[in-house]
C-alpha cells in the first residue's frame, strides 16, 4: 500500500482532519484507521494526534517508535492551534518519536474544538486567579469552538497534496 492514514481522535477534530488527508491523497493504494485499529502496512504513512498538554496521546507515540524506514507526516489538533509558535513546539515534540531510520515528511497543525469542561476548567482558575495567562487560554479555547473550520481542512487537503506531489516526484 503506498498510503495509510492513521489517527487518534477524542472530540472528532482529528478525525475530520485525517478524512480530508485521505480524501486528498491520489489513487486507490490508500487507507485509513484509527490507531487502536491499525493493521496493514504502507510506504508513507499520516499520523494524526490531538493535542494532550503539549503532546500526543501514548497510542501515537507507541506507534511512532514502531515505524522504521517508512515515510511519516504527521498532523494534529489543538485547542491553541491559532498560535504558531506552539503548533512548532507541538510538533517538535511528537517529530521526536520518530525513529532516525524514517524520512520525516513534514507536519500540520491546526485548531480544534475543546470539550466545553476545558473552557469551564478554565473559569474556575479565572475565579482563583486571574492572570494573563488564564485570560489567554480561554481566549483560545473560545476561539477553538469554530474549528476546525473549512479553511482548516482546505490546508489539510494541501498538506496531503504537496507531500503526494513531492513523491511522486521522486519517484520518476
């Protein structure tokens, strides 16, 4: 199999985001599972993750450390998804799971709505202690509630595009 798109999901955010990656991928050589399900084998493979205070889930980890000499992209979301320099840490973090032996291909993050106890979790810190920092993450999750919206999955579809585009480059 030339592609398998393989995902965590606990709100449906990342589940949403792995459907248009594999909507976007060319061919018929391609599959997707949830992790917890994965069997099979591919050359390139997506996995998505959301986001767990700064990381992935343990599943996705796991998985990562199991993959040698494949292709791996991942993509994720998260609640902070609107702040840049986060989503680069985010992604840091989980890149770092993937053994040295794999070429890694890249990665996209993006918003994604937060259960509505993060944002009630939140206010009751507020009420204990009102700081910029609180303020900013309910800020973030207020503004999480709307994704991933369809520009999110627009450049979830071209994240998938240009690394199916830059193999398939590679290979001729």
């Amino acid at each position: 199999m030339k592609y398998l798109v393989i995902y965590s999901s606990r709100t449906g955010n990342t589940e949403k985001i792995a459907m248009e990656i594999f909507e976007a991928l060319p061919g018929k050589s391609k599959d997707i599972q949830r992790v917890e399900e994965q069997n099979g084998e591919a050359d390139t493979y997506f996995v998505g993750f959301w986001n767990d205070k700064g990381i992935c889930g343990g599943e996705i980890m796991e998985f990562l450390e199991k993959l040698h000499g494949k292709q791996v992209a991942i993509f994720g979301t998260c609640g902070m998804g609107e702040d840049p320099e986060y989503c680069r840490q985010v992604s840091k973090r989980v890149e770092a799971f993937i053994p040295e032996d794999n070429r890694y291909l890249g990665s996209f993050l993006c918003s994604g709505r937060m259960a509505p106890q993060v944002l009630e979790r939140y206010r009751i810190m507020q009420k204990q202690q009102d700081t910029p920092r609180v303020r900013q993450m309910i800020r973030s999750c207020q503004e999480a509630m709307l994704h991933p919206d369809e520009n999110d999955l627009a450049n979830a579809r071209t994240f998938a595009r240009e690394i199916a585009d830059e193999k398939e480059r590679g290979e001729k």
